[in-house]
C-alpha cells in the first residue's frame, strides 16, 4: 500500500512541475500578448483622433527611425589619417534626420596621426554627412603641450579642420620654472588643428606671475599659441605693464630658449614706447632679457631721462633699468637745463 502511494505522490510532484515550467509560464505569455495588443490599439486611436484633429504626429524616441545607444565610439578619417575621435556616453539621433544628439562628449583631434587636441563638454552634436561637430556645457579644450582653453561651447568643421567658439574664453597657460603659467580672458577662440595654433580674439588680457614676485599685465587685441612650443605673441595694440615699467607696441612675443623650461625674454617690435618712473624710451623694438635683468633697445632708441636725451645704435638698461648703456653714440648727452 505504501509502495502505490509513493506513486501517487511522484505523480502529483510531475504535475505540479509541468504546470510551473509549461502551463504558467504559457498563461503570463497570453496576458503579456494580450497587454501588447491593448497597448498597440490604444496608441493607434489616439493617433487617429490627433490626425482628425490636424495635429502633427511627433515621432518621439519611440519611432523605428530613431535610435539611442550607449557607450559610443566614433573614428573619422581623412586622406587615410584619423581626423577626430568621438567618446560619448550616449547617442541618440536617426539615420534619415543625419544628426545625432550626445550626452557627456570627449573628443580627440588629430594631426598626421598625432594627438593635437582633447575636448570635453555636457553635450554634442554631430553631422553624419558633414562631420562637423558641437559641444556644449562646460567645455574644456587642452593641447598635448598643457594649454587649457574653457569656454560655453565649440563648433568643429571638418572641411576646414577648425575649432571655433565665438563666446568668451578663459584660458591657462602650462607652469614653467620663472612661475604660474599665462592666465589668459579673450572674446573668442580659434584653433588650428592641422597648424596646431591657437588663437585668441578681440579684447585679449592676461596675467604672467613670476617667481620673484612681479608679474606682467598684458592687453592686447589678439594673442596666438603654439601646439608646439612654449611661444606666445600679443597683436595689436599691445600694452604691458612689468615691474613699474609700461610698453607699447603692435606685437609683443613671450620666448623660451629651445628645450627650456623658464621664460627667458619678451621682445616687443613694430615701434615701441616705453615708460618708467623717471625714463622715457621709443625705438623700433626692444628685447627684456629676464634671465639677465637687462633690456636692450634698437632701430632708432631715443632714451629720454629727466631733462638729457640719449640716442644711439643701441641702448641698454642694465640692472633692470637702474643703469643705462649707450653703444655707438649718434648724439652727445644733452642737458637741456643748460
């Protein structure tokens, strides 16, 4: 009797398993079809009673066209050679729209397969025909040699490999041996990936603390960088003031000695002005050697000090100005009291 009874309880537990495995699962498949199906309907009646209504349908993200996806990662190449590449959190965009909306964007831009430039921002954009990209949000540009550009927003146009952004920019030059690195505000940013140049535009100013406590203050109408070296140059209308002394000229270059690590002489050329506590001076250029507290002028030096005018080939101040030296006199010292 026990034996037909362990039967009896062998074939309830078959049962049993075969309406979990089979028959219930089966039954939440129909509800879910079922579900579906509803879903489906509904959403057809609401779109025809819009459309009686004349209101456009919005295909949303739900359309067939659409697609989102995550963990993006794009290469564009030109002539054979990577132009950027694109990493994105997500993308989501159609094919037949072309444009592809991007959520936490860095891109790299290259130069004959050299990494030039990485940009970061909130949000992008790209263009599947043109290839030209934005982003926007906090948005950060660096070059390999340690330039920091930030700015609202970038646009990149892959026909003419530029990097612009038409809103202000503040930018920070990379730290050297003398000090703090050039900290830098402009109207706009352009940067030139294939020369690896940076531009800065409209109502430039800018800051270079020295390690010895003094500091140049600079204002000018451009200034341009270099992906390559250290080299900086102020354009237009360029005034600087440096250690109670003021210059004036259309260009002004911050120059490093080849594979220096310290800002070594700042020339100023195109015809220059400059001024002090009790000395005034206008030559065609003039070059500040840092390195040896001196600053030569030439093409033309005129060295006005108290009353007594000094001109030569060359003029020098030594120890910071403190000294002057004339090289080959054109003019005796004139004392105009006399």
């Amino acid at each position: 009797m026990g034996k037909y009874k362990n039967y009896i309880f062998m074939a309830l537990l078959v049962a049993l398993f075969v309406e979990i495995l089979i028959v219930f699962p089966s039954h939440l498949e129909h509800e879910d079809e079922v579900a579906l199906r509803q879903r489906v309907e509904k959403r057809d009646k609401e779109a025809k009673e819009r459309k009686k209504k004349g209101i456009k349908e919005d295909p949303g993200p739900s359309s067939l066209a659409d697609q989102k996806m995550g963990g993006v990662h794009l290469v564009e190449s030109q002539s054979g050679n990577r132009d950027w590449e694109l990493f994105a959190v997500s993308a989501e965009g159609s094919q037949a729209g072309g444009k592809w909306a991007l959520q936490q964007v860095r891109v790299l831009f290259y130069n004959k397969e050299k990494l030039e430039f990485t940009v970061t921002g909130d949000e992008g954009t790209i263009d599947d025909k043109s290839k030209d990209l934005s982003v926007i949000g906090n948005v950060v540009t660096k070059s390999e040699n340690g330039y920091v550009f930030k700015t609202p927003s970038i646009f990149y146009s892959s026909k003419t490999r530029q990097i612009v952004s038409p809103e202000q920019v503040l930018m920070e030059g990379p730290r050297d041996s003398s000090g703090a690195g050039l900290f830098l505000k402009g109207a706009s940013m352009k940067v030139l990936v294939e020369q690896s140049k940076m531009l800065i535009q409209n109502k430039v100013t800018a800051q270079k603390p020295m390690k010895d406590g003094k500091k140049f203050e600079i204002s000018a109408d451009g200034a341009e960088f270099s992906g390559k070296n250290r080299e900086a140059r102020f354009l237009g209308a360029v005034r600087m003031n440096y250690d109670n002394m003021k210059l004036e000229g259309p260009e002004a270059s911050f120059l490093y000695g080849k594979g220096a690590d310290i800002l070594s002489s700042v020339a100023v050329k195109g015809g220059v002005r400059v001024s002090d506590v009790d000395k005034f001076a206008t030559s065609e250029s003039v070059n500040l050697d840092l390195l040896a507290n001196q600053y030569t002028f030439k093409g033309r030096p005129k060295v006005i000090q108290n009353n007594d005018e000094l001109t030569g080939e060359e003029i020098v101040f030594l120890e910071g100005g403190k000294k002057v030296k004339v090289e080959r006199v054109r003019a005796k010292v004139e004392n105009k009291d006399q």
